[in-house]
C-alpha cells in the first residue's frame, strides 16, 4: 500500500516536526467465487476489473427468490472495508438502473454482516467494517423478492484495506531524535501508525 505521510513544516512555538498524513486505500480483487445455489450467470466477471461487464442474477417467473454469490480470495490478509459496482435491472432495458437493496456479509470464523440497505446504482460504493479483519470470503445477496425478468447484477467487487486518517503527527525535535535524517523519523512514523 502506498502511503502519504511527508514533512509538513515546524511548530513555531514547540519546535517540533510536523507531519500530515492523508488516507490511503488498496483494492485486491477476488481469485474466485462460489454459487451454492447455482443461479448466477457469468460470475467471474464480478471481478474482472471491468465495470461494463457483470455477473447477474437473472429473475422469472418462478424464479423469484434471491440467492448469494459468494467472491472468495486465494491469500487472506487483512482488510477493512469492501467496494462494489452494482445494479438492479429490466432485462429487456439493460440500461435502466435502479439502486439495488443488498446485503453483503465477510467471512472471518463466520458469516458477519457489514451492509443491509439500499446502494447507489452504477457507482463505485465503499463499504468499511471497522477493524481488520482476515477475510477469505464475501457473499453478496439482494434483499427481498426479484422481479419477473429483471436482473441483479455485480459488476466489481474488492477487498480493501484503508488507513485511518491521521491528519497531523507531532514529531520529537531533530535534537530529541538525535539529530536523524528525516526519512528516518518518517520510517519511525510509518512502523508507529502501520504504513
């Protein structure tokens, strides 16, 4: 992950170094998937790193109960927070979005929910849980009922790690750090705060 720590200026009064560091995100993609129920359609393209591509959940008569699709990945680390790009559509009018209502879980020892509610159609959505966690596994699901012939569609999905911002660091004086370089005092901050 890259990160965006850099030398800011020194305090007037203290003297001391100031650093500012600004958020800084990573993405992986999954290395596979999984369809229990096999009713999804094209699922590897949830994460093909193609955004007018999909994997869908096609609706019909008969055929109204939503079912889970489950984006696995090959190396657990960990992550916290997941993005995704999806919609709800008539299959006849592709390009007629509607905002979907999800449910997204991560799979840590078990099933943990971290999203139940509507998301903004055909945009990048990013959805955060709190603290990292080793994560080998997503399930993404629409909540309720689907309509006869309209689709659910996945086109990306990611895992992700974030920083927590940190907007400023007060650093020792160059003379308290024993006169070290400032890349120096920038690996200490890096190793403190997880670059």
């Amino acid at each position: 992950m890259s990160d965006s720590i850099s030398h800011k200026d020194i305090d007037e009064v203290s003297g001391r170094i100031i650093w500012k560091r600004t958020n800084a995100e990573s993405w992986t993609s999954p290395t596979g998937h999984n369809d229990p129920d096999s009713k999804w359609d094209n699922e590897a393209n949830a994460y093909d790193e193609n955004t007018a591509t999909y994997a869908r959940q096609v609706f019909g008569i008969g055929n109204l109960t939503p079912k889970y699709l489950e984006l696995t990945i090959s190396t657990p680390i960990l992550y916290n927070r997941v993005r995704l790009f999806t919609g709800y559509a008539d299959n006849l009018l592709i390009t007629n979005w509607s905002d979907p209502d999800i449910k997204v879980d991560v799979w840590t020892d078990e099933w943990e929910n971290i999203h139940d509610g509507i998301v903004t159609k055909q945009s990048w959505v990013t959805l955060p849980f709190g603290d990292n966690k080793t994560i080998t596994k997503a399930r993404i699901i629409m909540n309720g009922s689907g309509t006869a012939f309209y689709s659910f569609a996945v086109h990306e999905f990611d895992f992700g790690v974030g920083e927590v911002v940190l907007s400023e660091y007060s650093g020792k004086t160059i003379g308290e750090q024993g006169g070290k370089t400032g890349e120096e005092i920038t690996h200490k901050i890096v190793t403190q705060y997880g670059g």
